[in-house]
C-alpha cells in the first residue's frame, strides 16, 4: 500500500492571535520513522497535539493513512506520548497498564500487557511501582501504554530527552523494532540530532509553523559535505596554506576543515612543502546537526 501514514496540506493553528502553524505541509509515509525537528516555539508539539486529537486546526486538511483525521476507525489506530505517560505514581507498572486497557476497552487486557512490555523490554518490571523507575524506565512505560491496541501510527514528543547513554541505546532499539517487526510508522521529535539520526528514515524540518524541508535519509546524507580535518603545529599557516589552495576551507573546534577533498596524501604533501607539520588529519562527513545548523542559517540570511 502506497498511501500515507500522515498527509497535512496547509494546515495552521493560531493562539491568541498568533499563528503556531502557518500553512504547514507534512507527509509521512508508511512504515518510516520521522524526525521531527526544529527549534522550540516552531511548532512541532502543536502539530503533534492536532495530529492526535487534543487540538482542533483552525484551518487546512488533515489525513491519516488516507482518510479524515476525524475518521473514529482512524484515530483508535493512533497511539502517542506527549509530555508525560500520565501514570499515578504509586501504582505498579502493570496496573498503569491495566488501567489505560480497560480505559480502551480492549478485551485480552493481560496478554496485549504482556506484549506491550516486551516490545519496551520490561517484562520483568511489571510490579515494580511507577514512582521507583528511572525517566528511561518511564519513558518506556509511557511508550507501552501508547502501544497497547496496536497503534499503527505512534507519535513522540522528545522520548530521548534526559536519558543516558544506555536507555537512549535501549530506546534506539525499541523504536526500531517497532517498525521493522510490529508495522508502526512512527513521528519522533527530538533535540538530540546526533541519536536521531541514527534511526530516522525521514526528516521533517519545520520553523515559525512552516515546513521549511522534508527529505529521506539518503537525501540528507547525499547532501552533506565530506571534509578532511586537519591538526599542525602551527594552525594559522596551515589555515592560510589551505585556504590559498582549495575552495571550501574553515576553521571550526580547533581543526581546519578542508570540504571535498578527502586526498590526505595531497594535504600533507602541501603542508610539508610549505614547512609544516601535520599532527593529526582524518576524513570525516557533516552530520544531521550541522546539516540543519546550515540550513537554518540559510534560511535566515535568506
């Protein structure tokens, strides 16, 4: 099937008087994880609120898995976490659960647990209260009980914010196998560029409630400049040398980065002819962070 998970044309909501989407598009396909992202205030909580319900757009159209946002056999095949799980503290992990089963109506409440808390690696948590958990472990229940009725479309407001290394490894995982093993698009937003990168298939990159770009992964990488940096003994010659040679040359975190030329031999061959001596040098490609650093910038100066 070749429909969308997520189709948004012109889509804007205003506070107040002030617009937080102003004409938005969007289009997620099916079966990807969607990087959402931009800086605070642009929009991206508002656009997930009204994905899931809790907001009504003031204008524009709105479609899941190609029908009306408003579809009731649409919207129980949603599931999100925004802000907080919303679990009471002093109650187990799987009475939470129990809880929002019942509040859904499902009928094999304990086996649809059972494979919620596995999907989020937590199948031997299950009594221990919620207050006790870490913010990973809480953030895993909140990803459980969106999970629970088998959502085939699950939203994200920032899972990964706070986490350690470990749980943001474990949640890398666990939204991975979520769409590869269980069919669920997922829509992630986060700050973390450096983690999202790692598992996102798509990108959305919105400010002041516009979409400003929305590429595949692949797209993103074929964009993004590969660069050799390099370290010596005396940075401002090397800089200048660099500088008078090649075309794209900066300096940036103590190395001068040559972009478009990943011939090592011929920057230290150049170096050395000019009498200087090169420490450390290495090929290397901008990531998604500076990717949109740049393109932000442009945008600005536009």
């Amino acid at each position: 099937m070749s429909e969308n998970a997520i189709e948004i044309r012109g889509l804007t909501k205003s506070f107040r008087g002030l617009y937080a989407l102003d004409g938005l598009d969007m289009t997620v396909p099916v079966g990807a994880i969607y990087g959402f992202i931009g800086e605070n205030g642009s929009g991206k909580s508002t656009t997930e609120k009204l994905i899931c319900g809790h907001l009504v757009p003031d204008s524009g159209k709105m479609k899941l898995f190609g029908k009306s946002y408003k579809n009731p056999g649409v919207r129980v095949r949603v599931g999100a976490l925004i802000e907080n799980a919303g679990c009471f503290p002093n109650s187990s992990i799987y009475q939470n659960l129990m809880m929002q089963a019942i509040n859904l109506g499902l009928d094999d409440r304990d086996g649809e647990i059972q494979r919620v808390l596995k999907i989020v690696r937590m199948e031997d948590n299950a009594k221990l209260k919620f207050k006790k958990c870490s913010l990973g472990m809480k953030q895993r229940v909140g990803i459980a009980m969106a999970l629970l009725g088998e959502p085939a479309l699950l939203i994200l407001d920032e899972p990964i914010n706070g986490l350690d290394t470990d749980g943001m490894r474990i949640m890398r995982e666990i939204l991975v196998d979520i769409t590869k093993n269980y069919g669920c698009t997922v829509l992630i937003s986060s700050h973390i560029l450096g983690e999202l990168e790692k598992i996102a298939t798509h990108y959305g990159i919105i400010r002041q409630g516009k979409m400003i770009q929305e590429l595949t992964a692949k797209e993103m990488e074929s964009r993004c400049q590969v660069f050799t940096s390099v370290q010596a003994r005396d940075m401002q010659s090397t800089f200048l040398v660099m500088n008078h040679t090649f075309k794209d040359v900066k300096l940036i975190d103590g190395y001068v980065r040559v972009y478009d030329v990943d011939d090592t031999e011929k920057i230290v061959d150049l170096l050395m002819k000019n009498g200087i001596a090169v420490t450390e040098i290495k090929k290397n490609k901008i990531g998604l962070e500076e990717y949109y650093i740049e393109l932000m910038s442009r945008k600005e100066g536009a």
